[in-house]
C-alpha cells in the first residue's frame, strides 16, 4: 500500500480508500466484515461511511452501514487500526436528497449536528470519529451532476460560520479528531478556510467530491485548494458506478450490478458516457490493464488526491480494485487518456 499526508497533519492515509455505501444493501453484515478484514490485511486504513447509507437512501435502511461498521469494531477490538470517516447529512432543498433523516431539522447548525455526531457515534460503536465531513453544504448550490447555478434569491440558510464553530465544538471535545467536506464548491471551500482563519475554527483538511475519467471537473477550481491550502481530494466513484470497468457497454446490464438494479442512477448512462468509456476500455485493453485498474490508476496518481474511496460489492471487486496501487500509468498512457478525454470533456459532470 501507499499512503498520503492528511492535510498538514502527520497522519498517514492509505491512497485507496474502503467505501462503504453498499453495506446494508447490496452487501450483508457478513460481507461487510470480511471487506473490512481483508481492506486492512492490504494496508487500507481509511474506512469512509456516512449516517445516510446505504445507497439508495431510505428510511428503514438508513444508519445501517455505521451499524455493521460499529458491530465489527466490538467484535475486533480494532479501532486504533483504522481511520474512521462519516458525513453528516444537510437539508433537503431538491428531489432525491433524503428527507427521512431528522424531518425538517437536518441542517447544518449547532443543534442538529450534535444530534447527528451523537447518532453516528451510537451506530459506530466508538467515542470519536477521526473524519467528520459535510455530506453537502446547507446552501444550493451546483451538486450531484447540477449543471445550471441554482440562483435562489433571499433563501435561508445556516451560516457557514455557525456550522464551523459546531464542529470545533466536537474537536473540542475530544468526538471528532478532524473535518472535511463533501459535495462542494470552490466559493465554498474558500468560505471554510476564511472563517477557519478569521476565528481559529478547525481547518477543513479534505473534500470528497466525485472524481473519474467521465467526470474530472475537480481539476478545475478545485484541484488548486488542494495545492495551496493542502485540502486533499478524497475521490468518490472513482469507477463511475462500475461504468469504467466496462461492463455496460453495448447495453449490457450484468446481473446484481448497480446500474441494472436501481434505475434511478443515471448520471453515468448517457450516450456520450458510453462513447468515451469505449474510448478508455479500448486503450486499457491495447496496453493489457484491466479497464478499472487503469481508471483507479490515473486517479491515484494524481497529485491532489490523498484517499482513492472504492467501493465493491464483493471481495473479487475488492481485490481488483485495492490492486491498482501497483500500477504505474506512463506517460504515454496519460497523454492518450487526455486525448481521450479532450475529445469527450466531462460527460458526466
């Protein structure tokens, strides 16, 4: 295994990271156990959960992840072991974000975010959360493949201020070691780091956004908090949900697989999805890689990312994919990628 720096912490992060979305879903209790035990016999130290999951949300599943997480950390004894990551949901401003968590009070103020740390801290089965990230930001803004500025005049909204000084309040406390972000926008980031340092308020130190060869717009605005201010990219769906394997294409729906389960995931499955990934399939195929060793490969070279969050529904997947740190894309392969991808920018932003 590999590891990056957290931030402008000594803490050490694995370069893949152990995803956790399908647990309680599409993976058992059992199953989850054994993805967690063979993570960490190949060096993985970074296990990243959420109170929402699994995905797709829902009401009489939700909180069930952190469950099957707190459930093997009492049977192990091995919390010093991993680097334990969960996100805390925001409100429900648009179709398709879960309103069944805290009806009407998931925010991002003082009050329900303790209700939320303590919640998960319950599930986990632990005192502290080493990572305690923002699902995403209590305002609208561009998310989960928005395209146009959602321009909402006059809306109400917790002040990113407040929703720091809660935060230092779990650092303070000794519930949370350290905070990050998820789902969010340059001007965001920007607003965390301003106030962090107007205020001596915890510094955010990641952000999990997605980030994949159909999706590299972390690249643009981004990428450069992560340079300058060290807040390192934590990559989510770095196969694009399975689509990079190549497993769908020419209309194939694999039997259990993700995009042939749940019809509602369609920000990979569009017509210019399916050209660029035959695209990359047919150049990982020519250099003899598996197309989603080459896919999680370019995503942990690069500079930016500290944690590659994988996820697989079975120990094969997980196998495969925790692999690609062996890896080593040429240059050659890289400018061939980004003739790809020059051709086909962004499909699925």
């Amino acid at each position: 295994m590999k590891y990056r720096k957290l931030g402008n912490t000594e803490i050490e992060l694995s370069v893949v990271g152990l995803g956790t979305m399908t647990w309680g879903e599409q993976n058992t209790e059992t199953e989850a156990h054994e993805q967690i035990d063979y993570a960490l016999s190949k060096g993985v130290n970074l296990v990243d959960t959420a109170e929402m999951y699994p995905v797709p949300p829902k009401a009489d599943t939700a909180g069930l992840t952190e469950s099957y997480i707190g459930s093997w950390l009492s049977l192990s004894n091995r919390r010093h072991e991993i680097f334990l990551a969960t996100k805390a949901v925001g409100p429900t401003r648009t179709p398709g974000r879960p309103g069944h968590i805290r009806p009407g009070k998931a925010k991002l103020d003082k009050a329900n975010l303790r209700e939320a740390l303590e919640q998960s801290l319950t599930r986990l089965n632990t005192d502290y959360v080493d990572l305690y990230q923002l699902h995403w930001p209590d305002r609208s803004t561009n998310m989960f493949g928005e395209l146009a500025y959602p321009w909402v005049e006059d809306e109400e909204s917790v002040s990113i201020h407040e929703t720091l000084e809660a935060l230092n309040d779990f650092v303070q406390e000794g519930k949370v070691r350290y905070i990050g972000l998820s789902n969010e926008t340059p001007w965001g980031v920007s607003q965390f780091i301003k106030f962090a340092e107007m205020h001596n308020l915890p510094r955010v130190v990641t952000i999990q956004n997605p980030y994949n060869l159909l999706n590299r717009t972390f690249e643009h605005g981004l990428s450069e908090f992560s340079h300058r201010e060290r807040v390192g990219l934590l990559a989510y769906s770095p196969l694009a949900m399975g689509m990079l394997s190549g497993k769908y294409l020419n209309g194939a729906r694999p039997d259990g697989a993700r995009l042939t389960v749940y019809e509602r995931f369609t920000r990979y499955n569009s017509l210019l999805c399916e050209a660029a990934t035959e695209g990359y399939v047919a150049l990982a195929r020519k250099h003899s890689i598996p197309p989603a060793t080459m896919a999680l490969a370019f995503i942990n070279q690069q500079p930016f990312v500290t944690s590659n969050i994988i996820g697989a529904t079975n120990l094969k997947q997980l196998r495969e994919n925790i692999e690609s740190v062996n890896i080593t894309l040429s240059n050659d392969i890289i400018d061939e990628i980004n003739t790809i991808h020059r051709q086909y920018q962004n499909p699925a932003p």
